[in-house]
C-alpha cells in the first residue's frame, strides 16, 4: 500500500454512527496529535479525523472512549466539501480511513461513554 498514515494521539470526542438506508454505518471520531517543535516551545495540537466504516466501526464504538490514547492506521483521503453559504467557496481537508487501530497508553480516569 502507497498510502498509509499512523497516528498516535488522544480521542477528542466519542465515536459518532452515521447510518445509511443500505445497511452501511460510518463511525467518525477525532485524533488530537502534539507536536513537538523543540524543547523550550509549547507543544501545538493537530487534530485528524477519523472514518471507521462497517465492521471496524463496531469495534470502534465497543472500544474507543474520549480521552482514550490510540494509535490509528489507514488511508489518507482527501475529503472536499462546498460552503453552504457560499457555493464558489470549498474546503478540501484530510480523513484517515481506518485501517487498524490499538490502544495505548492508561486508561483515561473519566472513562464514561458519552451517549
């Protein structure tokens, strides 16, 4: 494979299901990821979405907590969406297509799944 990113980072929020009328769902969470310029710098945050379709969603959602520390593996796909407002304005942004993914690190004290 030609395409494959890894990311270590926290959950920034708990993993949402989209379904579809053909039986397919979506499970979409985000990543938060420091980055580290040098020792005496603040660390800056990058944030990546994350798609989990089918099969490895349901696992995603049996498993994967806000504030949890995962390192996720997949596919970068380049997602272009047009502003609602303003047709001629449209935004491409990058979306790891899950792959694979472990958990890492301790368990986050506030555990509790966001309903």
């Amino acid at each position: 494979m030609n395409n494959q990113l890894t990311v270590v980072g926290h959950v920034g929020q708990a993993p949402k299901v989209i379904s579809f009328p053909s039986g397919k769902s979506l499970v979409k969470f985000s990543v938060a990821v420091k980055e580290y310029a040098s020792a005496n710098e603040e660390p800056t945050t990058q944030w990546f979405d994350v798609d989990a379709w089918s099969g490895i969603g349901e696992r995603v959602l049996k498993t994967i907590t806000r504030g949890r520390e995962v390192l996720v593996t997949g596919r970068c796909i380049l997602e272009t969406y047009t502003s609602k407002e303003d047709s001629n304005h449209t935004v491409t942004k990058p979306v790891i297509r899950l792959l694979s993914f472990h958990l890492v690190g301790k368990k986050p004290q506030d555990s509790n799944r966001e309903s």
